[in-house]
C-alpha cells in the first residue's frame, strides 16, 4: 500500500510537469522563487503511524495495525543560503492504530483489542538540503526534531485497561528524517516529500495493576510514523 502510494505521488508529480523538466527550451518557472529571505505555504497529505514495543521479557509480540490517516498544516521557510533552509511546518495529524493484545489470560476479543485514535498537534523545526536547481526541480533531504501533543491521549484518565482505556502520554518528541523534490511549476512551487517520524521517549501510560496483562510486560512504547506531503508555496 505504501509503495502504490509513492508512485501515484510521483506519477501525478511528472504528468502535470514533464512537459517543463524536460523540455529541450527549459524554460524556468519562478526563477527568483529561491532568492526570498522568507517563504511561506501550506502542506496537504497522509501519514501511516504504528508502535514499537520492547518487552521485559519474550513473548509474542503486540499486533499493531495502522490505516492511512491524513496530515494538514502550514509551512514558514527561511533561507539560509542556495542550499539551506530552515523550516517550521505546525500542523495537526490524524490516525488510528488497532491493538491486539496476545497475553493467554484475555480470552474475549473486547479484552484483546484496542483501538488507538490519535490526534496530533505537530510542530517540526527541520533544516533543508537541496542540491543546485535542475531546470525546473531540485531534490532535498529533511532532518531535524518535533514536538507533537496528542489530543487523544487518555493520559489523565483515571480508567485503565480493565476498564477499556489505553492510555498514552499527552507530550511526544521525535526526530525526522525524509526526501523529496521542489517542481517549479507556472504559478507556484509544489513539493512532494517522504518522511519518517520517530519517537524518542516511552510514551506508554501503565495501568494500575503492575502485573497487568496489557501493560505489564512492556518496557517502552514509541510511535514510528510515515508521513507523504504535498507542498504548496
């Protein structure tokens, strides 16, 4: 699913700008775009989350399933030079992650299944690397950290799994990582990108029960996200 997804992007990215990119006149679109001090935009896209567990002890693992959630937001870029920028990009994410728990004492698929919906407010400072213009594109790499506060946590309920609440914490940072590529189009810039989106803490809330069944055997929770945006500037 992932995969047909990067190639519908990049499809829809080259059938309405091939005609540019490679045109033997090569035309350049918005040439004085890049020498602005600052920029500003706004990004559309999905995002695919799941969890990473580590355990205290081995047992079959915790059977994340996730389902394509959709990302919104706005982009401030400064220039640095031909090659760096800084970019703030706050938006918010929605995504939904099923749970199926497999300790033997659940025996009912209401004890064994939980379904996880997130709602993210998220705020990512990133540096940009792009390489020297090409025509009318240039690819770029991302890294940088952000700060994302989930709306949906649960994390100050006072019911727990045996009452049916997963519970997480409300505060999550993580590192990003990710690639994509600016097209010079007629009226604007679009940018389809890639990234991944690593939590740094635990962002796991225990139950009561230190022997729970749910949460007793787990040493950290991290989310692990796959973000596709489509940039427009």
């Amino acid at each position: 699913m992932k995969h047909l997804i990067i190639i519908i992007i990049v499809a829809l990215a080259f059938q309405n700008s091939s005609a540019q990119l490679f045109s033997k006149e090569k035309i350049k679109n918005l040439e004085n775009f890049d020498k602005q001090r600052m920029s500003w935009g706004y990004y559309l896209g999905f995002n695919s989350y799941d969890y990473k567990f580590d355990y205290n002890e081995i047992t079959e693992e915790i059977i994340t399933e996730s389902s394509t959630g959709f990302n919104v937001g706005l982009v401030g870029d400064v220039r640095i030079n031909n090659y760096f920028n800084i970019r703030l990009e706050p938006g918010i994410a929605f995504s939904t992650r099923n749970l199926t728990f497999s300790d033997p004492l659940l025996t009912t698929i209401a004890q064994r299944e939980r379904e996880v919906p997130s709602t993210y407010i998220h705020i990512p400072l990133l540096i940009k690397f792009s390489t020297k213009r090409s025509n009318n594109w240039k690819p770029f790499v991302v890294a940088g950290a952000s700060w994302s506060s989930n709306l949906s946590s649960n994390e100050d309920n006072p019911d727990d799994n045996s009452s049916g609440q997963f519970r997480q914490t409300s505060n999550v940072f993580n590192y990003e990582l990710g690639v994509g590529f600016d097209l010079y189009l007629y009226y604007f810039k679009f940018s389809p990108s890639i990234r991944g989106v690593f939590a740094m803490g635990d962002e796991l809330v225990r139950d009561t029960d230190p022997n729970s069944a749910w949460t007793g055997n787990i040493t950290s929770m991290q989310s692990r996200g796959i973000f596709i945006n489509f940039t427009f500037q």
